[in-house]
C-alpha cells in the first residue's frame, strides 16, 4: 500500500480518537442542569453527581432531590473535579 496513504489513514483514525476524547472531556466538566462548564462544581449529596453551586442550590429550593437521578439530596459539598479524576 502506498505509504502516504497510510500517513493519512492514520492521521483521519487519530483525528477521530482526538476529537472523541475532547467530547468525553467537555463532558465531565457540564453541569447537567444548565449545560455550560460548571462553575464552582457542587455535589448533590451521596449520588455524587456533580453541578454548579447556583444550579444545584437553586434547584434544591423546589425540590431536595437531585435533578439527574432524583435520590434525596441530603447535602452539597464542593468537589475539585480535577482532583477526582
């Protein structure tokens, strides 16, 4: 086979797996309720799952469950996402 060609198979198959890493990254650090980088990330309590303080704090005032699996929120703490990860 033509080694420029499998130059650029290999660069189109890196490409892909780059740009499938970035959306899993970007993923981890969108808070689920207003889908932007989460500002001052706040767990809901023993679901561990992770939102911006405003959004979580603002959803709890309605209802104390947490807004992605509806467990009982029972208390927030800051998490340092990138400690965890």
């Amino acid at each position: 086979m033509d080694p420029a060609l499998l130059r650029s198979e290999r660069l189109t198959s890196e490409v892909s797996q780059l740009h499938t890493l970035t959306q899993n990254v970007g993923a981890s650090f969108e808070c689920p309720v207003c889908y932007e980088l989460l500002k001052e990330p706040t767990s809901a309590g023993e679901c561990g799952h992770v939102f911006c303080r405003e959004c979580i704090e603002h959803s709890i005032m309605h209802s104390n469950l947490c807004p992605v699996c509806r467990h009982a929120t029972t208390s927030l703490a800051t998490v340092n996402h990138l400690l965890e990860s």
